[in-house]
C-alpha cells in the first residue's frame, strides 16, 4: 500500500513512524512532513497542508492507496471531499461532519439533538448579553471562542473578573482572530479528563485506548490551557465500567447521529470527555482527528497493525479489519520553548537527542523542529519534542519518559514534571 500522511507536527511524526511500521506499506510519503520525519517517509515540505489541490495532485501522481489527515484545519477546508472526489481514500471526515470540531456550536446543539451527555450550554455573539450571562452565573464557566482556536481558545473560569477577562480578549480583543466572533459559555464540569478515540467507516466502530492529556502550562494543572505538555495512555480512569457507558451513551448515539443528520463520519473521533465520580461521562468536546500529543503514547503503546484500520475506516471495510490491543503503559512529556503557548523564541540548538532515543523504550517525536546548518536539530515551534517511552505500567513509562528528557537540552527548555503523576497516585 501506497500512504500519504498530511501534517507535520508530533502527532504526524508518531502515526509516520507507526504506518511505517507496517508490512503492508511499501511507500510513505508526507506532506509537508518535517525535517525529523525524513527517515520514515518522503517529505515534500513544498506543498502545505492546507494546499488542497497540490494535495490532491500528489496523491495522484504518487498512486496513493489512502491519504492520512492529520490536523483540523484541511478536513475543515474539504480535503478528504477532494479527496474522495478524485478517487482517493482518504482517512479523515468530510468538511461537513468536521463542523463537530470546528465549530463549537454545531458540536453543542448536534449533542443536544441526540441526547449525547454534555454541559449545559449557551452561544453569544454579542458581548453585553455575554457579559451579563457569565455575571449571573457567578463568573464559574468556561469561555470558548466558537472557530479552530487550535486548542488555545477555551478559558476555564472560577469567578466574574477572570470570566469577563476572557470575553474581551475574545470578542473585543480579538486574541484569536475572528473565533473571537461567536463564543460558547458552558457550565463548568468538575472530574477526571480523559480522551477516548473511535475509528470508524460510517456504521462500524473499532476502539482504540483511552488517554488523558495534561493540557495546563505547568505542574499541578496550573497555568494557561495549551495545545497539551504530555499524555499518558491508556487513562486508568477509564475503566471498563466507564467504556460500556461511553460506548453506549456517548459513541455509537454520535456515529449514528451523524449518519441520521445526512453527514456521516468517517475517520476517528476523539471523545473528550470529563468523567464525574460515579462513572458518568459528558462530552467535552469532539475532535475530528487524532489527539496532539496524546496519539505519541498511543502509537508507541499500540500492539498491531493500525494501518488496516485506518484503510477500512477510509474504505467502509472496518469489519474485515483485526482490532488492535494495547501493550502495557506509554507516557509522553513535552519539551517546549519558553513562553508557550504565548510568544516564543525559536532557533535554539537542541543536545542529546540521541542519547535520549536510546533509553530503553524510547521514542523522541519531533513537534517543532529543523536541521540547523551544523545537522543537529535546533527548535522551530512551541511545543518542540515530545519524549515518549513505553513501560510494563505507568511508572515505568514514566521513569524511562523522563529519565530521557534528563539527556535533552536547549535554551529555555521548559516541561511539566508532574506528567501521568495524578493517575498515578489516584
Ligand atoms: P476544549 O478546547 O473544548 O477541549 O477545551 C479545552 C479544555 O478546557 C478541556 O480539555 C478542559 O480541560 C477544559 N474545559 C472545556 N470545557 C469544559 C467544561 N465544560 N467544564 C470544565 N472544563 C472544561
Ligand atoms: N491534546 C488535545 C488535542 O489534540 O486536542
């Protein structure tokens, strides 16, 4: 099989390194890939991952058997409808059933149409009557800009000046652009995090592990919302008590919701999840493609060939397809640039990679990263690396993720220490 990955962040370098690792593949290319994927597959740095056409283009001329999305933004634009259109399987939902992740709004009121268990909701476009919303609720809310924000824009708030703070960024200020324009004020859900990933064709569902992302700035859960600084999966919260409900409540009512609606969906769906004491769980949010970073440790963790899946999801052929188990627990730490996820610098030398990726156990995936002129590595993005190591359990992954991050350095180098520790303890 001929594979082509679209994307070039963490998440595309680990599915990269995962297709790669299957018999079935004979070629892989990506686009635009990253100076660190070049040993798995051929980049084509040239051509964007939101250039549809030139996309569709060299998925022609390489005789691609199945196109794999990576991020939001080209589904959202219509790449797998191009795609599709062209004769090309492709792994990842069309622009109509993206809308579940790309606006917050069509997500909300598709969960209410289908009963799916979420927070209470409500969606403002002008900023008086928001204002005056999150001061009846006491300022304890959580502020979503409504459009791709990529995973920056929600302000989880406790009382009226936080609340009010973040509207005005949004809406008057603007900070993310014309997201800022419609915003969602949900009511604010307390318990466990955790993201569950379905793949499916459309009607069938194969489950993957559950993760939990650490999605504040620093230790302790403190500190801005961020893309996510580290992962652990599968998330012990998630038990099997938790699946059934989840399954039954939550992903085969949105697989069928979305068919019913005349969108169905194809590709995976990431269930974002909060999960109270009693084993409920609600809806967060849905994604329309893999978790960044959590799909590092799921790939490392995964014990069989994905590619299959991914083929028949993209194919409508899931039910020929084996599922895929997990082996033991893998852990992901990110190293990013100081001051992520606001303003940072880039171009710093990074030292010890390869020490690093010969700690037993240990993948380096490369989020923002290039060649320096000397043929090291040196940091071009927010989050840089994301140092994933697999272990018989979560101490083992854990000790081994950041015994390797001990050998890596740059120049304000900044990660969370506390990674996979709360289910740990918990
Ligand atoms: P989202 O972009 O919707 O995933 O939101 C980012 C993060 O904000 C989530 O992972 C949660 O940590 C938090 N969050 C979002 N919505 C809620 C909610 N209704 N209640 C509590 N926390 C939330
Ligand atoms: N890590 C959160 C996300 O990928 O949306």
């Amino acid at each position: 099989m001929r594979v082509l990955v679209v994307g070039s962040g963490g998440r595309e370098h680990a599915l990269a390194w995962k297709i790669a690792s299957s018999d079935a593949v004979e070629a892989l290319h990506a686009v635009p890939g990253s100076d660190a994927m070049q040993g798995l597959a051929t980049c084509h740095p040239d051509v964007k991952a939101m250039d549809l056409d030139a996309i569709v283009a060299l998925a022609r001329s390489e005789a691609s058997d199945l196109v794999v999305v990576g991020p939001e933004d080209p589904l959202a634009a219509g790449l797998s409808d191009r795609l599709r259109e062209a004769g090309i399987a492709v792994f990842g939902p069309s622009a109509a059933a993206a809308q579940l992740e790309a606006s917050k709004a069509f997500a909300k009121e598709f969960m209410a149409r289908h009963a799916i268990p979420t927070a209470d909701f409500r969606v403002f476009e002008d900023f008086d009557a928001a204002r005056a919303h999150v001061l009846a609720l006491d300022g304890v809310c959580v502020v979503k800009a409504d459009g791709l924000a990529a995973g920056k824009g929600v302000a989880v708030c406790g009382e009226p000046e936080g609340a009010v703070a973040a509207l005005t960024e949004m809406m008057r200020d603007r900070r993310f652009g014309e997201a800022g324009a419609r915003v969602v004020i949900e009511e604010r859900l307390e318990g466990e995090e955790a993201s569950y990933y379905a793949i499916t064709d459309g009607t069938r569902v194969t489950t993957l592990a559950a993760a939990q992302d650490h999605k504040r700035a620093l230790d302790g859960d403190r500190g801005e919302n961020t893309g996510g600084m580290g992962a652990v999966a599968p998330a012990p919260v998630v038990t099997e008590a938790v699946e059934k409900r989840l399954l039954e409540e939550v992903v085969h009512p949105a697989i069928a919701g979305m068919a019913a609606d005349g969108t169905p969906y194809t590709g995976v769906l990431y269930v974002g999840l909060m999960i109270d004491r009693t084993g409920a769980p609600r809806v967060v949010e849905f994604n329309v493609r893999f978790g960044d970073p959590e799909t590092q440790p799921l790939m490392l963790g995964l014990d069989g060939d994905l590619v299959p899946l991914l083929h028949g999801a993209a194919t409508g052929g899931l039910g020929n397809a084996t599922p895929v188990g997990f082996r033991g627990t893998a852990v992901c730490v990110v190293l990013a640039s100081d001051g992520y996820p606001r303003s940072y610098p880039t171009g710093r030398a990074i030292s010890g990679l390869a020490a690093a990726a010969d700690q037993p156990g240990v993948e380096v995936f490369h989020a923002g990263t290039r060649r320096a002129a000397n043929g090291g590595f040196e940091t071009a993005g927010g989050r840089v690396l994301g140092v994933t190591a697999r272990g018989e359990n979560i101490e083992e992954a854990r000790r081994r993720a950041y015994a390797a991050c001990d050998e890596i350095h740059f120049e304000g180098m900044h990660l969370r220490r506390d990674i996979a520790e709360r289910v740990l303890a918990g």
